[in-house]
C-alpha cells in the first residue's frame, strides 16, 4: 500500500519524483521520503506526515542535485508512524539504500541473526533488516548488488516492491516484487520505476510490469535485464503501451478527485459498455465471455471473491447472476474465503473483482481456486494489473483511473460489466423472455443519462449533510437489490467522515439495530418504486414511530414515502435490477459533503490506502 517513485537518467531527479509521490499519495502517507545521489554521496530526507511536508524538510536539509533517486510514501506495518521509521531505510555502512511496498513476515530472526553479527537498528521497520540482509550477503558473498539482492530475497518470507540503490555501483538500481506492484517506465535513456504508471506518464506511455518473483536490474544506457528470483533465468520483457493520460489524473476543476470521479460515472459506465452493448441489436460482446461461454453455462456454480466495495459489488451481482441467468452464486470476502478450505471444484467459476487489480487477499483467493481447477474470470479496472494476468479470462471496467481513497465510479463499472454478464449468460441459457432481454439491454443503454440526473441531487444531499455532520452514529436500510447499497453507503460515511454507520438488511431492523433507534439516530433509507416498496414503507413507518430521523431515497415522484421521511432524495425510475446504479449516487453525495463539512481528508482519509497490496 506504500507508493514507490525512483528515477535513472539524464533529468533532475528531484522535481519527478516529489510529483510522482505526489500522484501516489493515495497508496500511503503517514510518511514520505526520498534519497538523492549527488555523484558523491547519498543525500537523504524523510519525514512523517504527508509530501508536503517533506517538501518542507528537503528544501532546509538536502540539495536536491542528482540524476538518480528514490522516494517512497508510506502507509505504517512495522512500527509506528514517525521519522525514523519512514523510508528510505540505508544500510549500516549508509553504501545502501531501499525503499519498499509490502511485509516481511521473518524478519524478526533475520533481525536477530543480524545484531549477532554487529549489526545495529534505528527503526522498528521489516524494511531495514532487509537492506541490512542485502548487504551483509553482498559483503559475504564479494557480489555485485542484483546478486546480493537476488540472495537475500530467497531467504524471506512475505510480500515486496523494493528499489534499491548502492552508492558504489552509481549507474543502477535495483527492483524485485512479490505480491506488491511495481512498473517499470522506458524512455530515452532513461526509467522511472514506480508502484503505478501515474508518477511517470507524461514522460512515457512505455511500460513493463514485473511479474511476481521477478526482478530487475535498471542500468543507464542499457538494456533492461529481468530475472527469476528463483532461478536466475532470464526473462523476455513485454512492454506495454499505457493506456491512461495526465488529463484522467488530474482533479479538473473539482476540489477533491472523489468528487471529480463521481462526476464521471455517466461517462465511465458508458465508456464500460461501448463496443460491448449492442441493444438496438439485442447483443452483448465480450470475448472474455464468448471465448469461454460453456465454463459460464455449465457452471455448478458461481463464487465471488472481493473486498470492500468491490464485495458490495459482487453482493448486487449475486442477486442479478441468480435472477437473469438462474445460476446459483456465493459472495466471500477474498480475506477469508482464501484461510478457509472451501469446497471448489472444476465445475465452478470463480468471479475476482478488484478496482486496481492489485488486492493481495483477492490474488491469494485467485491462487487457490486455480489450484483446485475451477475457471477464474477477473473484473478489474487496471490494464496491466497482477489480476487480469493471473486469472484465465476477464473484462476491465473502462473507469479509468480512481484516485480518490473511497471507490465510487469503480462501484458502478463493477456493476456495470458484471450486468452485462448476467444478460449474456442469460440469452445463452434462455432464462429470461425475449422481451424482458430486450427491456434489460435498453435499460442499461439509458443508465448513463439517468446517472445524470441523479447527479442533480447533489445541492439537496449538500444540504441534508448540513443537518446530520454533527451525528455519531447512521443507519443504512435497505432490500433485495439495494441491500448492498446500504452497505456501500455506509462504508462510504465510514471511510471518509469517521462516522460510525451500518447498513442492514430493512427487515432485519427488528431483529436488533431497531433498539438503537431514537431522535438522535439518522436513518438512510433506499426505498426506489421497483422492488420490495411496501415492505420499505413499513419499515419507514416502524422508525417514524420511534422518532428516528428518516433520509429516504425514492423514485422521482413518490409521495408515499415523502410523507413520512423528514428528507428526500429523488432519482429517476429504473427497473429494480439496474437501480443500485442510481440509488448510490446521492449516498455519495451525502458521505462527500459530511465529511467536507466535518474538516476530513476527503480524498485521503487516516488509516486506509487505496490499494490494499499487503495482508
């Protein structure tokens, strides 16, 4: 979850990589760091707090001369957030130095083993016993540094990104991973190492993404050389083209990207199904699918792994794969699905989703599942990602990237392509009338414009956050289809206004949250026309009786429950199968302008990253 800058080539190092840690921030910012080589010697800064505060600290320590560097953000494991435990970490001589994204499991022996042979420590970081490993096998050993780091690497057990640079070998840096991500971008005569490609597109759009257990030996005017860890062997790099532009990585006017990335959604679920969806013709295309219809229709089954909002998103999927396609589906938490022993078999699908592609939890439940031979087709959002390189098929969502901390438009593409799968499976199966098929396609055409609408609400969800930004506690209700989005709502509140809020199941509100019920206790209710609407408008009248604070969203035009809700939040009609597209918009809303409103780190709130690379 940390963020790994580094530069090699004929350019001032500094500037890129501070904008590069910067574009990064996102990953980890309890700390920030950066070493410079000055041709000389190593020139290194770090600091808790974010990478302005570094800018701060460079500018009254360090010269910032140099053509080679290094810079990391952190996002705490080992040790708390300060100073000294910030990267970048240098080795006992100060030859070394490393930054590093991921966990170490062992280093507490390596630690140990270390100090018996002089070594000494100045923070409680997995990292440092790492750069110190890697030079105590190079001082045994009489190796260059790439062998050094080769070594030592297959003696740890854990997850890594790493750059690291040894002021004896000037002209060089060297990069491993293991479960975290890391790019690699090619310019002229020069490379940018990087956890993402956003540090470095404006200088390139050529990249190489590591696979796991590789390593590389970035060396200024050469060619690149990637290895096996393992082994040794050599390995063909293949380069990328990116696919994103300065433009999507930047805020555009808006004052927060998740407010920026809200405001896409119309845009980025039509970009999700162009070339895709075909109503007018009553066809969906989508080579994952068609190259690999039989394993869907003959599925015994369909498991769904994910995390956060990407679970959410596969709890909607669930009831849509069940209704359309009449396949049977399960819904895990990929953090505890790949720690069970789950009965899985060849028959089985395996659904993975994941914003960036790069959630360890998801990857290790991908791992298994392979293992035990059932297909694993992959929804994520970043080309290139570990994701849609370990699983056997899969679509990306178009979203572009997602730099906001709280997921919003990754929500909606995720549900988005997983609806267009459901629509496939179901033509292929017959499962659902010619004229609902046709209705369906038709409907998801219209959602981008009816996102639009929706997005209308925002002054009244700005002036509802106005009455609750002072509560401690919300309620989240919801039913079938919009079960999830209550959840998704709260998670939302949660992330970024440090409210405590749950969502729940509307009837479940009796079987206990119902006591937690007063004048003090808002409660968000989604209650569209379409679905389980009398049940909802009973679950509203049992908390008006209990004086609680009712936030309703309904279908435009619904006096019902406008009669009986304190606020309302209007969108427009959809069937009930598309409307958590629509209903989670204001909840949105409603979460960005409490959390303004409370003074909140919107775009980076305490204690979460954006890519959780780590256990």
């Amino acid at each position: 979850m940390c963020g790994i800058v580094g530069y090699i080539g004929h350019r001032e190092a500094y500037p890129i990589i501070i904008k590069g840690l910067k574009r990064l921030e996102y990953r980890g910012y309890d700390s920030a760091g950066v070493v410079l080589y000055d041709e000389k010697d190593l020139k290194l800064s770090k600091t808790k707090g974010k990478v302005s505060d570094l800018e701060e600290r460079v500018a009254k320590e360090i010269s910032t001369k140099g053509t080679i560097g290094i810079g990391h953000t952190r996002w705490a494991t080992h040790g708390v957030p300060n100073d000294v435990n910030s990267h970048p970490h240098l080795s006992n001589s100060g030859n070394l130095a490393i930054i590093h994204n991921g966990i170490i499991e062992n280093y507490e022996p390596l630690k140990k083993e270390l100090i018996k042979r002089g070594y000494t420590f100045k923070s409680d970081t997995d990292t440092e016993v790492l750069v110190n490993l890697i030079e105590e096998v190079q001082k045994n050993e009489n190796i260059k540094l790439g062998k050094a780091v080769q070594i030592a690497l297959n003696q740890v057990v854990g997850a890594y990104a790493i750059c690291v640079f040894d002021k004896q070998k000037p002209d060089e840096i060297v990069v491993a991973r293991l479960g975290s991500p890391l790019a690699i971008g090619i310019g002229e005569n020069e490379f940018f190492i990087a956890s993402d490609a956003s540090p470095f597109i404006e200088y390139t759009s050529n990249a190489i993404y590591l696979e796991d257990e590789e390593m590389a030996i970035v060396r200024l005017n050469k060619d690149l050389k990637i290895r096996k860890i393992k082994d040794d062997s050599l390995v063909d790099p293949y380069i990328q083209e990116l696919q994103m532009n300065l433009e999507q990585i930047e805020k555009g006017g808006y004052d927060h990207f998740m407010m920026k990335e809200i405001y896409e959604q119309p845009n980025v679920i039509k970009d999700t199904y162009r070339g895709r969806l075909h109503a007018n013709e009553g066809l969906i295309k989508m080579a994952g699918i068609e190259d690999n219809i039989d394993k869907f229709i003959n599925a015994q089954r369909i498991l769904i792994v994910a995390c956060g909002t990407s679970w959410h998103a596969g709890l909607v999927a669930e009831y849509i794969f069940e209704e359309f396609a009449r396949i049977p589906v399960e819904v895990e938490y990929a953090s505890e699905f790949r720690y069970r022993n789950p009965i899985i078999g060849d028959k089985d699908v395996l659904i993975a989703i994941s914003q960036s592609g790069e959630t360890a939890d998801t990857l290790a439940a991908i791992k298994l599942a392979k293992e035990k031979g059932a297909f694993v087709f992959g929804v994520c959002n970043v080309v290139g990602s570990s994701i849609s390189r370990e699983t056997h098929a899969g679509a990306y969502t178009h979203a572009g990237p997602e730099i906001g901390v709280a997921s919003t438009k990754a929500f909606t593409t995720q549900i988005t392509v997983l609806t267009m799968i459901a629509l496939r499976l179901a033509k292929a199966k017959g499962t659902l009338s010619i004229s609902d098929y046709h209705r369906y396609l038709s409907e998801l055409e219209t959602i981008p414009e009816k996102v639009s609408e929706a997005l209308h609400t925002n002054d009244s969800a700005k002036a509802i956050a106005t009455v609750f930004k002072d509560a401690t506690n919300f309620l989240y209700l919801g039913r079938g289809y919009n079960f999830p989005v209550a959840l998704e709502g709260a998670l939302k509140l949660k992330e970024i206004s440090y409210i405590h809020a749950e969502g729940y199941p509307a009837a479940e509100m009796k079987h206990g949250p119902i006591a937690l019920i007063d004048e003090q206790m808002p409660v968000v209710v989604i209650a569209p026309k379409q679905g389980h609407y009398d049940k909802v408008v009973s679950n509203i009248q049992e908390i008006k009786s209990r004086s609680g604070k009712i936030i309703a969203v309904v279908t435009k035009g619904d006096e019902q429950v406008r009669a009986l809700a304190d606020h309302v939040i209007e969108i427009p009609e959809t069937s009930d199968a598309m409307s958590p597209l629509l209903t989670t918009i204001p909840l949105q809303l409603l979460s960005y302008h409490i959390a303004v409103m409370r003074g909140c780190n919107v775009d980076q709130p305490r204690n979460l990253a954006k890519s959780v690379t780590v256990e």
